[in-house]
C-alpha cells in the first residue's frame, strides 16, 4: 500500500522549481529545508500524543489538486459574498484557497499609515525585511508534518502588519473562500505581526464556495509585541467535505493581551492546533472555542499555552455540543515553566453529547514547574439536563425547543465571552440557525455559497 | 373539570398510587395531604405527565380530553401548570426568553399569533407585581442563584403569565419563611377566578390558612383514605396522619 506522504513527496520532487518560480525568496528558502523534515517525520501517527484524536494520514490519502503555477479562479468574491456581520464595521479582504485575492476596483476604508494588510508574497518580495525575521520562526517545519507540508507547499497567503502604537480602528475581517472545480488542496500561510503598542481585532471566517472535497493546510504566525493587543476570532462555517488543518503560533511579548477564538459551526474533518507562548512577564492569553458538531463531522482542537515567563495569565474555555454520530476532541496543556512564578491559569472544556453515538474525547493537562502558582484545569461531558427540559416542557415549551433552549445556552456562555458585541450578536444568531437545522447557507450569502451543505436532519 | 378514576401509577417497576378517585370541579381548591412517600407527589408528576413515571391502569380525563394521551407540554397548553417543590437552575435560559418560549407555544397552540415583543415585556412587568418579583430576577436565567423563597415566587409569577385553569402547588409552603409564604399563598389568591382551580400539597394547615381548600384529602400509602371539609386541615394538624391509616382507623373511631 502507498503511504499517503508518498503523494506529496512525488509532488514536491516533480514541481518544486514551479512552487518557487510563482513564490518569492523569503518563502521559498524555507522549502527544501521543510521538505526533508517532511520525508524524515512523515504523518504523524495517532501514537503521537498530539494527533491521538486525528487520522491525519487518511485525511491526506486521498489525491487533490494543488494549484502549483498560481493560476488565479475565476470568482468575485466581492460579488459571490455578502456574509457580512450586520452592524459590525470591518474592513473586509479575501483569501481565495490560498492565495491574497487582489481587486484594485475596491474600494476599502483606508487603513492608519503604515498599516499592511496584503499579499504575503508580494511583501516579501517588496518589503523582505517585515517578513523575513518572523516567517517560519514559531511554525517549525522540524516540529510538526502540517508545518513542514504547509511551509513545503504555501506560495502566499495574508500578511498582516501593525506598527508601534498603533491601533486598527475598525475590525478586520479576513475571509478564506474555497473554490474550485475539482478535489482541491490549499495551502495558506498567515503572518500577523503587532508591533509594540499595537492593537488589531481580527475575525476570519472559513467558507467553502463548492461542493467539491478541499483539503486545506493553514498555519498562521502571530507576533503580539510588547504592551500590545490581538483579538482574533476564526469562524469555520464549511461543509462535510471540507478537511481542514490549521496550527497557530501565537507568540505574547511582557504587558500584551491576547484573545484568540474558534468557533466552529461547520465542518467536516477540521483539526486546530493553537500553540501559545508568553513569552514576556504579564503576559494574558485567553481561549475560547466552541463546537458544534453533527453526522459524521469531527471536530479536533488541541491548545498549548506555555507559561515561559512569570506574572504571566491564561484562561482557557471550550464548549463542544455533538449531535448524531459526530467525533469531538479537545486536548488543552498548559506547561507553566521553571521560573514562570505567579502564573495564573483556568482551564475548562466542558462538552455535551445530545445522542448515544456522538462521542467526546478530552483530555486538560496541567503541568506544573514552579512552585508559586495557581493553577486549575478540569472537564465535563454530559447529557442535556433533563430535570430541566421537563420543567420547559411542563411550562408549554415542546420538547425540540427545550433542547434547543438548552443547547443554545449551553454554547452561550463562550459566545457572550466574546468582546466584539456585534460580532457577539451575529453568533447567536448563527448559532441558533445551526441547532434549527437553518444553516444550510450561511445566510446573507450569495447563490454562489454553499457554506455547510449537507447536515442531518 | 378533572376526573381521576382508579390511577394505579409508579416509578421504575414500584407502584406507589394504587387506585385514586379524584375530581376537582371548576372553581374549586383541593388540598392533598399525607406522609412523605404517601404518592401526593407521584399524583401531581402524573398529571402533568413526567415521563419517569408509569400509568398502570386507569385514566384521567380534563374537561372531557384523555389527559394521559397528551405531551406534557400539551396539558401546559390545556391549561395544567405545576409548582415545582424544587424549581430547577437552568443557567443560560433567560427568563425573558423562556417565558416568551412558553407563552407562545401556548398561543400557537390555540391558534393565536406570537404576542408582540412590546405587548410581551409589558405582560411580563405587570404579572412580576403579583407576586413582587424583582426586575433583576426577571432578567437573571431561570432559578440561577435564586433562593428558595424567590423560587417559589417565580413560581407563581410563571403561573401568573400563563394563566393555567388547574393548578398544581406542590408543596409551595416548604422552605418558605412567613411573610414569603403569605406573599406566594396571596400572589396566588389573586390569581383565583371562578374559573380556575387547584390542587394545594401540604404537610401543614399554615398554608391552608392562606389558601384556603374547598375539599381536603388524605392520602396514605397510595389511596384517599379520607375526604372532608377544611376542618381535615386542622384536625390532622393537631392529631397527625396515623389515626387515619386504614388498619389503625378501624379502632380508633370506635372510641370517638
């Protein structure tokens, strides 16, 4: 039997001078380099603490089409989509599989001088001095074979820059639209860069346009400066045959915040890993994820936060919801290292199964080399309260509603915790058409989308 | 009008009501009294149709509908309500939204179109004045962080917006201090119409004194054992349950 590497070996041996020739010098010199990590580690295996929930070699057995001359789709992502947040002002950029989608006829509202928010490639060949110190510097490709394939493979994606004190009045949204007529297999590369003082919120949003399989490989680096601030929010609102692999890499300077969120309302096979470093004193990270999941969908995040530097925070909340025979995981370590004193740290993943096949896995770790801390992790998995739904039933609400009620609010109190109130707001709402079963498109699409096509029920 | 006729009923296999006659008519306030574990509680779950528990044989009926075919939230819409003993926390849930919830399955139910969101906080902040419910408990999710007194307050308040024609107080009075008890037993009163009825489970007259009963039962060990005017009430609440239980009676009331 062929390894499923074998495929992706054979792509890079046959292709590599055209991966480059349509990339630029500073992604471009990582690429060897990630490629023999890649055929020394392989996939890795499910006896690999950190891919225990996930068959990565299955996801990858199968042959997609990768986009190795850069050939630009046919789409107007402009046009096809109008899944904005209502009363959510944001300056709105599009990443089409996994290249920057550039349209000189917009017109956006203009960004603060000296703020980027572009093509990756085309800054790095303009501006190599932003890119070159930070690009693959969190996301090893020795570490991790998602990196290594992503770093082997990526030929743009988003760059993101925030200089010194500088804050980005209005949020940013970022929306990676799939698209293609064939099985697909996109590679994105992020790169956020906060300088000192700076502050960006940021909302990403995942959408597939096709009915079509897509593999995607994303790994996004993020430098929070010192006295900085992020809040960044993912929204993966695809479909069951969408596969997608994301690693961040967030790394928190002394006195920045950072608030890094992943909701997922639809997906097929989606596997986030969110490595976070504070690496400065009084550093505060907070997590929060929620899932809700369905059919056959399995849903993986698996967190580090690591705890470098003392005085240092992190609080950390998932909330998954499974319905059908859905898959989910959460597997949360928080290292707190020798020297990293005062640190504060919650973590909670707290899940429910609403039939007998949907099955959750979690797995909080805490581990702890300092002796002055204060530490909490802990985990639930249960079944919807039903002292409660009788009581809503036995006051007129009809049973689908009751679960309903109690799903939503179950889901709530991540979504409440969310800082951008029309953002907040609009998660309700979709939240609550994905329990009804109404998100079959995201609603606000165009014709065009086919944002979580088949669900149950 | 509630007609119960021979309810054997019970709960994972054990039969704890075993043959109850029972009919509450329009406009009429029943209190049902016994021991802990006598089945009030197992009678007032039937009603209003746990699913825990199993009818074994025999039928209820409401104003002539087989109550034992419906939903639970069926009968809510029939007009069934029970106070909860223990009203239960459900964190999330506002009250707003699970009132709103409610009241409009109940219109629906009946043909009738969502109340306007306006008509509805409107509703809701008159009903609160009955029973001097807090705004800010209003606005807090159902029974979180409530004490046991603004339970039983919410209670009536939800009894209050939706207006049930029979209802059930099971055991409202317990964890109740005086001047909460006398604020909930008038908070129901107010309620009261020549229309409406009720079935008050108690230990104890005090509630009694409030709510005052048309009909008093006794129920031990599964059966009405006895029914008689109030005066039951303060008869059981200076001798106690035994000199009724069945066995014991026999004897007893011979010396009477």
């Amino acid at each position: 039997m062929m390894r499923s590497e074998q495929q992706y070996i054979d792509l890079f041996t046959a292709h590599h001078e055209a991966l480059s020739a349509h990339s630029v010098p500073a992604m471009n010199a990582l690429r060897e380099q990630a490629f023999e990590d890649f055929c020394r580690m392989g996939f890795p295996t499910q006896k690999v603490e950190r891919y225990k929930y996930t068959d990565v070699a299955e996801a990858f057995a199968p042959d997609y089409g990768v986009n190795v001359r850069g050939l630009a789709f046919p789409v107007n992502p402009y046009q096809a989509f109008r899944c904005d947040v209502p009363n959510l002002s944001t300056s709105l950029y599009f990443v089409v599989n996994d290249r920057f989608y550039d349209d000189e006829t917009v017109k956006r509202p203009s960004l603060p001088e000296g703020v980027i928010i572009d093509s990756l490639s085309r800054v790095a060949r303009e501006r190599p001095q932003l890119v070159e110190p930070y690009y693959g510097r969190l996301a090893r490709s020795s570490k991790d074979a998602i990196n290594a394939l992503n770093t082997m493979l990526a030929q743009d994606g988003l760059f993101i820059y925030v200089p010194r004190n500088l804050a980005v009045p209005r949020p940013i949204q970022v929306v990676n639209i799939l698209r293609a007529d064939v099985p697909l297999m996109a590679n994105r590369r992020t790169l956020v860069v906060l300088e000192e003082g700076a502050q960006l919120q940021l909302l990403i949003c995942d959408h597939a346009m096709d009915d079509h399989a897509f593999l995607t490989t994303q790994v996004v680096e993020t430098f929070v400066g010192e006295n900085a601030h992020l809040e960044c929010y993912e929204l993966e609102e695809t479909h069951s045959q969408n596969h997608r692999f994301s690693n961040t890499y967030v790394d928190l300077s002394a006195c920045s915040t950072a608030t890094l969120g992943s909701i997922t309302l639809g997906c097929g096979l989606t596997r986030n890993r969110t490595d976070v470093t504070l690496s400065g004193e009084n550093g505060e990270a907070r997590l929060i994820g929620a899932v809700i999941a369905d059919g056959e969908q399995h849903a993986d995040n698996n967190t580090l936060i690591d705890h470098r530097a003392p005085n240092c925070q992190s609080t950390e909340l998932y909330k998954y919801v499974l319905d059908g025979s859905a898959v989910g995981a959460f597997a949360g370590r928080v290292l707190v290292r020798e020297g990293a004193q005062k640190t504060t740290s919650q973590e909670t993943n707290a899940n429910l199964c609403a039939t007998r096949t949907a099955r959750m896995y979690t797995q909080p770790m805490l581990e702890i080399y300092a002796d002055d801390v204060k530490c909490s992790h802990g985990s639930t998995v249960g079944q919807l309260n039903d002292a409660a739904l009788f009581y809503m039933r036995q006051r007129g609400v009809p049973e689908d509603e009751a679960r309903l009620l109690l799903k939503f609010a179950f889901v709530g109190e991540v979504i409440d915790s969310i800082h951008l109130p029309a953002l907040r707001d609009r998660l309700h709402y979709l939240v609550e058409k994905r329990f009804r079963g109404e998100l079959g498109r995201c609603a606000g699409c165009g014709d065009n989308m086919k944002c979580g096509g088949e669900r149950q029920q | 009008m509630l007609e119960i006729h021979d309810l054997h009923a019970g709960i994972n296999g054990k039969e704890i009501l075993k043959g109850i006659d029972l009919v509450v008519k329009e406009g009429e306030v029943h209190a049902l009294m016994g021991h802990n574990g006598a089945g009030k509680s197992t009678l007032s779950n039937v009603i209003v149709g746990h699913p825990a528990y199993e009818v074994t044989q025999g039928s209820i009926t409401w104003n002539g509908k087989d109550l034992l075919a419906l939903k639970p939230e069926e009968r809510a819409h029939e007009g069934i309500f029970l106070s909860f003993q223990q009203p239960v926390e459900i964190p999330g849930v506002s009250m707003v939204n699970f009132m709103r919830a409610a009241l409009n399955a109940k219109r629906k139910y009946h043909g009738l179109e969502p109340l306007p969101a306006a008509d509805f906080l409107k509703l809701m902040r008159e009903k609160r004045k009955i029973v001097e419910l807090d705004n800010k408990l209003a606005n807090r999710s159902v029974n979180e962080g409530f004490s046991g007194g603004e339970r039983k307050r919410n209670e009536i308040f939800q009894m209050a917006m939706l207006e049930p024609t029979l209802s059930i107080l099971d055991e409202t009075d317990s964890g109740l201090d005086v001047d909460a008890l006398r604020v909930v037993a008038e908070g129901f009163n107010k309620l009261r119409t020549p229309q409406t009825s009720a079935i008050v489970i108690t230990h104890y007259q005090r509630l009694l004194d409030y709510i005052r009963p048309d009909v008093v039962h006794v129920l031990i060990d599964g059966r009405i054992v006895k029914t008689a005017g109030p005066e039951l009430a303060a008869e059981i609440e200076q001798r106690g349950f035994d000199w009724l239980k069945p066995e014991a009676g026999e004897d007893k009331t011979d010396h009477i």
